[in-house]
C-alpha cells in the first residue's frame, strides 16, 4: 500500500494571508509557504526535508517564478505561469494547492491518498478529503476503468484537461492529486536505490539531461507508510499550526 497526505493551512494576520502546504509519502516529504496581499502571490518559501535525489533542493529556487501570480481557484493554472518541466513536479504541484487554498479562504484542507500495489497491472486507488471518503477508481494500466464519470479517462492523456472543463472545481483538484499519486505508487516496485542518478529525460527540474547527472540518488531516502499513516506529516504538524 502506497500513501500520500498533503495538508494545507492558512493564517490570516492584519496584512497578509500566509498559506502552508506539506506533502509526505514513501518518497517525498516537502513543505511550501506562500504569502498573498490583496489576492496576489508575493512570497513563496520552499524545502525538501526528505527527496530522491541531491539537486532536488535546488528547485525550490524555481517557484520564484509563481511570485507576483493572481491567485487563482484552480490549483493547475500554476503551469500557465511557469515551466512545469523546470520545476519539482511535487513542489510546483503543491504550490499550486496552497494557492488555491488562499484563493478559495481554504483554512484547512487535507488529502489522503491510498493506492494498494498492482496486482496483473490493476490496482483501485482511493481519496479522502478533511477524514472523508471522495474518490475510489478501478485502474488497468493507465486507463480508470470506473466509475463513471471517470470510466475510460487516460491518467496520462488528456486527464487534466477534462477534470479541469467537466468536473466542478474543486473535485477537480482532487482527482489531479490522485491522479498523481497513483502514478508515483508505481515506484513501490522498483529498486530506486540502485540508480546512481536522475534519469535525463526531461520531466522535471533534477531530470533535466542539463543537471541529471549531478542530481544523485541519496540512498535510503524510501519510506514506508503502508502500516503507519499516522506518521505521514507527523513532523509537519507544529509548523501547519503556525506554532514555528
């Protein structure tokens, strides 16, 4: 069983809204603070407690980009605004969430993500919102078999474009964070800690074919939460109440 939490919190002070996200799962742990004055981004801090590889650290430099943006309802509308590309695909995604949160005056919002290892290439991922049940899916391969109104979606084609002009707002969201999640569980399978480096091919900041050599593998750096959801952002917590 893979797992991922992502939980989001805003304070609101005289002068500005202050919105904190962090995002735990078997490979990941990251955090993202964004800041707003009268609905527009104007500071976004970043780290990496625990990532995959060396340079994973670096791209938090790389959301200066978001800095100045509208805030936006719509979590995705961060990649009209920067090269996803450029980015830590989980960082960038998560600054994508915070600000949605800000935008909507979200004060607290948590995601809980299951997705139970592949068994003939089939597996039935699961979403809960705030502790409540909200999205199960029967996927083969990359294809949701059900339910409706998912039935037939590619998780990788043309995915976001529909959630974002069929479904309301903010299930939307929702379904793009399983979405993601269901297609990182994959690595549950594989022997991560046998790469030497990031894999050139493109997709994210350390990936980059410019950078992947550099961006080593830091071994040991796999969790698991499969019996321990409690733990997921347990180290987190003090930090989302704004109590640090």
């Amino acid at each position: 069983m893979f797992r991922r939490r992502i939980v989001i919190s805003s304070h609101i002070g005289t002068s500005q809204r202050v919105t904190r996200a962090a995002l735990e799962d078997d490979f990941h742990h990251f955090r993202v603070e964004v800041a707003s004055v009268h609905g527009q981004a104007t500071r976004i801090d970043a780290a990496s407690p625990r990532r995959p590889y060396t340079l994973c650290a670096q791209a938090t430099g790389q959301l200066q980009a978001l800095v100045g943006m509208t805030l936006t309802q719509t979590a995705h509308e961060v990649t009209r605004v920067a090269d996803a590309s450029e980015q830590c695909t989980h960082l960038f995604e998560l600054s994508g969430l915070a600000i949605a949160a800000a935008a909507r005056g979200t004060l607290r919002r948590q995601y809980d993500v299951e997705v139970p290892t592949r068994v003939d290439d089939r597996t039935h991922p699961t979403l809960a919102r705030d502790g409540v049940p909200l999205l199960e899916w029967n996927v083969v391969g990359t294809v949701i078999q059900g339910p409706p109104p998912y039935a037939g979606i590619d998780l990788y084609h043309g995915m976001a474009r529909w959630a974002l002009t069929t479904l309301p707002g903010e299930e939307a969201e929702a379904a793009l964070v399983l979405r993601r999640a269901t297609g990182i569980a994959k690595g549950r399978g594989m022997n991560l800690d046998a790469q030497v480096h990031a894999r050139p091919n493109g997709n994210c900041f350390a990936q980059q074919p410019v950078r992947a050599e550099q961006a080593i593998r830091i071994v040991g750096s796999t969790l698991d939460f499969a019996t321990r959801p409690a733990a997921l952002c347990a180290d987190d917590l003090a930090w989302l109440a704004f109590a640090e």
